[in-house]
C-alpha cells in the first residue's frame, strides 16, 4: 500500500534533482485524489533476507532445489520460478554470502518471481521507474516500490529533436535506411540511458533494483521506442500498429535496469493520441466525475479529451514545439533560467519578469507560460496587432532590414549568455499557430458533440509550459476559451503522474488500460470544417470576437 503522500514528498525533496514547491505539490494532489476514487494503489513486491542451510556430503541437494524450498517457505508461496539471469549467478551468490542471502521478487498468485538474489547487507530499496516520453522532453521519476516514495527525478530533452521537431519528420526518418535504429538510439541510448544513470546516482541505487518500467508517450514515440515501423501512423487512414503492446521486457528495448523488469507502455488511442494522454487521463479523474470536463495536454502535439464517467472523446492537433519553447529564437524548456512570467507596462513598454530558478538567476530565454504572457501583453500594450505584427515605436522595439519587428525583453548585459532575449514576429507567427490549433481542435471536438465551451464545468491544462501559467492570458491571446476563470486548473505534468501510478499499481495500469478501450477518438486532419477553424483561430484572439469578449473588454 502507498503510503502518505506527504511523506513521500518530504522524501523527494532531498534528492538532487528537484523541481518546484508548486510542482511537488500538484503531484501530491493529483496522487492522493487517485486514492480517494477507492482506486487502491498496491503492488506485489517483495524483499527478505533468508538463511538456507549450507550444503554437505550428508545434504546433497542442487542450490536451486535448496533455493527453491527456502524462499517457499519464507514467502508462503507454492511456486517459486528463478530466470536464467538469476540461475547463472547462484551458486557464487550464495557461497560469497555463507548461504545468508538476500531475496527480491513478485508474487504472481500463487508463484513467486525471484528478480534477484544480493548479499545479506543489501539494504537497496525496489525500485520502479515512470517515463513520459515527450516529442521534445523525457522526463523520469524514479520510485520506492515497496514505500511508494520519489526518490529522484530527472528531465532532458529528447535525443530525436535532431531528426525533427514533429513527429511526421521522425518517422520519415525512420523510413530511410538505419532510421530505426538512429530514432530508437536517438531515445534509449542518448536519452533514457543517462537519465537512468543520473536517477540512481542520486538515488545511491544500482540499476538492478530498477524491477519495473512504465512509459507514457504518444502514438508515434511509442512506435520509435520499441523500433517498430511507424509509418502506417502518418498514412490515411493513419492505423498504428498497436495500441496495446503488452509483455515486453525493459531490457529488450536496450534499457540497462534488472534484466526481468516489465515494460509497461501505456495503451494507445489513435494514431495522434497515445499513452501519454490515457496516463494524464487517468490522473485527472474526469473518469469519475459527472460534469462535463475538459483535459488539454500541451506539448507539441496538443492532445485533448472531453467527457465525464459517462463517455469520453479525444483527439490531437499539431501544435509544434512552441509550448516547450521550440520554435521560437528565445525559447528554452521551463527550467533553470526560464523566464516564465512577464508584465509590461503600457506607458513605458518596460517589461518585468519572473525567472525559475534561485534569487538572483539571470535570464536565459523563454519558456511556453512566458511566452504566452508576453504575447498577451504586448497585444493589451498595443505593441502588437491581432496579426502579430508590430504597430507601435519604442525603445524596445526594433526593426531588421527587412522590416520584421522584435521585442527585446533583456539586453544583453542583463542576460545570462551575454546576448539579448528577444522575441520577433516570425516567434509570434509560429506560436499563434501553435494556439490556434489547441483552441480549434477544443472547438472542433466540442462541435461534433453539438456543445460548446459553456458546458465545460472544469478544465484541466498539462503539460511542461510552466507552472507559472497565467490562464487569464492565455484566455486573452485566444488559446483557451473564455469561460469562468475558477473552473481551469493547471497540474503539470500528469503524464508523469499517471506513468507514476502504473509503476506503482497493477489496479492502476487495468485502469489505465480500461480508459484506453472505452474512449473514442476523432481525426481532426479528415473532418470537415477543422481546417476553417484553425484559420480562424490563427489571429489575436480570434476572427470572431465575440467569443472574446471578457478580453476584447479589457483590451
């Protein structure tokens, strides 16, 4: 059984690599909020130390035999299976330890699966790890299995991004001869592999102990992990091959944990929703809930599902990396040096800004809820038009030979790498885009059900923007809609959280599972009318400012 989530916390703030107070605890939330749905979050790990009696002349029976008949007895099991992995290494393991062994498996019914056999003095802790894979960011968690506690967490961004900013530009590199291997490397070797080294550093862990992995992705990276043709995903009528992949072992996608570990991918939905939304599904509850709610995951595919416990609808727009700041000449990740919150004053056009980081960090560029904010009040300043275009003179404006306009946010003796922090039209152009595709696809979605964004009674945001998102500006620029500010609410990465609680949980991975089969998904790229609500949503905020009018008024 998990325990208090508090204490898990306590636990993952003394790690290496932590992020924000505000983070930590939307994660805390959105885990204990699982637990009260009754959803019991339990697994079948288990670690003791036996003692066997040593072999002789009189006591001839083989180590496994002895093995065998020690840990039935320890565990009250009927059936013990050992793999070869730990067959090969059990007469040296148990002699190099006097026969006092340590004991680490899984109880499957009555069957106990022996993972491994350590010394007396192992004091390690069982481990799982939760990955979500990103487009542009893999982020990981890795967890007490036996405690539930975060041990440690680590981000980087994904080792594909050099094959393409967009999953269609990967999986046309696939195609090309090596491309499977380059994109599976590109993620498993260049980017899970270090992650997992940094995690158990921090940790003090051995990457034996790592018993069980879950990764969250979409469609398209799930495909690319596990080396398989992704190339029927971008092709009409877009089927994937699978949505569920299920008995596949870490170590034969190339992750270097304990060679009997599951790899638990969380299920598919359609070609552009994968398993990162059943996982962010799963962890914000519209599933038990009986009003109608709204769950946006922005990353570079924008994924949206809508419904409650009665039904559930999905679908995904091709938003770009923009939220995660590709794409745009300043932007970076929402980490260290990120400035994530801006204001400018409309007299002066003098900006102030909030960068993440300790006090004192200077600038280094801009991260998704950043740029929104900018975006926002250059628009309320005057200084852009609904186009994106600059229309107003100042200090802090400039004009290229060309005759393309930039705002310069920090100058270069304020910035951390010596250059200015600017933002130009050609950074607006592609991150209005990037909106409009989230607000069109909301609207396209809620349009096939005959409804409209009155019914949303809550709605959730995701995804690595930034946690200091301002939701008033994004409502402004036309990303989200205008409804009622106290009914949306930010929780980070829920991908993450979801891919969290599979590793934790078999109830939960049925769950997730469960989501999976029983949501229908909708094509935006095939339906009639998508295409005339994206254009019209590419515009601040939107062609029709009537569905604006809380910030036409403050406009």
């Amino acid at each position: 059984m998990v325990p208090d989530i508090a204490t898990a916390y306590q636990s993952r703030m003394q790690t290496a690599d932590l992020t924000s107070g505000e983070e930590i605890a939307i994660f805390e939330k959105l885990l204990s909020d699982i637990k009260a749905t009754g959803l019991e979050l339990v697994n079948t790990f288990a670690a003791e130390r036996i003692e066997l009696p040593e072999p002789s002349l009189d006591d001839t029976l083989p180590d496994n035999e002895r093995f065998v008949n020690a840990v039935k007895s320890t565990f009250g099991v009927s059936k013990v299976t050992i793999p070869f992995s730990v067959l090969r290494d059990l007469a040296k393991v148990l002699r190099e330890n006097d026969f006092k062994v340590r004991v680490i498996g899984e109880h499957r019914g009555a069957d106990f699966f022996v993972y491994g056999v350590s010394s007396h003095d192992d004091h390690e802790p069982l481990c799982g790890l939760a990955i979500d894979i990103g487009t542009t960011t893999v982020s990981a968690v890795l967890v007490n299995l036996k405690g539930g506690e975060l041990l440690a967490k680590a981000s980087a961004g994904n080792g594909q991004i050099r094959y393409g900013a967009d999953v269609i530009n990967r999986i046309i590199e696939q195609g090309k001869t090596g491309g499977v291997k380059r994109l599976k490397d590109a993620v498993v070797r260049e980017t899970i592999e270090p992650l997992i080294t940094r995690l158990c550093e921090s940790a003090g862990i051995s990457p034996q102990k790592i018993l069980k992995v879950c990764v969250a992705s979409n469609t398209t990276m799930n495909h690319l992990l596990l080396g398989v043709d992704a190339n029927p995903v971008r092709m009409e009528p877009y089927i994937p091959t699978f949505f569920h992949a299920n008995d596949i072992f870490a170590m034969e996608v190339g992750m270097r944990v304990n060679p009997n570990a599951r790899l638990i991918l969380c299920p598919n939905i359609g070609s552009y929703v994968g398993g990162d939304i059943t996982a962010g599904t799963l962890a914000t509850l519209l599933w038990d809930k009986d009003e109608f709610s709204l769950f946006v995951d922005l990353g570079t595919n924008g994924e949206i599902v809508f419904g409650n416990r009665d039904f559930m609808m999905s679908c995904a727009c091709s938003a770009g990396p923009a939220f995660e700041g590709g794409d745009i000449s300043c932007g970076m990740r929402a980490t260290d040096g990120a400035i994530q919150a801006i204001k400018i004053d409309g007299e002066t056009m003098e900006p102030s800004y909030e960068v993440i980081g300790e006090a004192g960090q200077k600038p280094i560029g801009l991260c998704g809820s950043g740029i929104i904010d900018l975006i926002s009040e250059l628009y309320r300043c005057g200084i852009i038009n609904s186009k994106g275009k600059y229309v107003r003179e100042g200090s802090r404006v400039k004009t290229d030979e060309y005759g393309m306009g930039s705002y310069v946010i920090v100058d270069s003796k304020n910035s951390e790498t010596g250059r200015e922090i600017v933002l130009t039209e050609v950074d607006i152009e592609s991150f209005v885009r990037a909106k409009g595709a989230i607000y069109s696809g909301i609207d396209t979605l809620l349009s096939s059900l005959d409804m409209d964004a009155s019914v949303i009674e809550h709605f959730y945001v995701a995804g690595g923007i930034g946690s200091g998102i301002n939701i008033k500006n994004a409502i402004n620029i036309g990303m989200f809609p205008d409804i009622e500010l106290e009914k949306y609410e930010y929780i980070g990465n829920s991908s993450l959280a979801g891919s969290y609680t599979c590793v934790l949980s078999r109830n939960a991975e049925k769950k997730v599972n469960e989501l999976a089969r029983n949501m229908t998904y909708i094509e935006l790229s095939t339906y009639q009318g998508y295409m005339d609500n994206f254009i019209a949503a590419c515009f601040l905020p939107h062609t029709d400012l009537s569905r604006f009018k809380s910030a036409v008024q403050e406009f």
